[in-house]
C-alpha cells in the first residue's frame, strides 16, 4: 500500500490521539474521550485500543482502511 501525504498525515494524527489517550489522559480517560468524541477518528481510536502497542503499527492502516478513510 502507497500512502499519499493526506494519508499520511491521517494516520499520524491517528497515533497523536492514541498517544495523548494513554500518555496525557491517564486516569482522566473521558475527558479524552469529551474532547475527541466529534473528531473524524475517534471511532478508529477507540477500536485501535483493543490492539497491543507492538502491534498497533500494523493495524493502524488496516483500521483507517476499513472505517474507509484510507
């Protein structure tokens, strides 16, 4: 698969906000949720945390794929 720069740009901030989630929202997880709730990711975010952090590299683009936003 060939990511295009949007794409690209698409998935980082899909794992800014899984980052932010687990490393600033840390016992504080629905004001993370309140504050993303609207954002075009969220529902991509949110099934990415049934993932590892080893393997969320991989399912991340898969995710994105499936919610057709790739």
């Amino acid at each position: 698969m060939v990511l295009l720069n949007t794409d690209t740009q698409l998935l980082k901030t899909a794992y800014k906000l899984r980052f932010e989630y687990y490393n600033f929202y840390e016992n504080k997880e629905s004001q993370w949720h309140d504050k993303y709730k609207n954002h075009n990711l969220y529902e991509i975010v949110v099934e990415s945390f049934d993932y590892k952090y080893s393997e969320i590299g991989v399912v991340m683009p898969k995710l994105l794929e499936k919610f057709c936003v790739l």
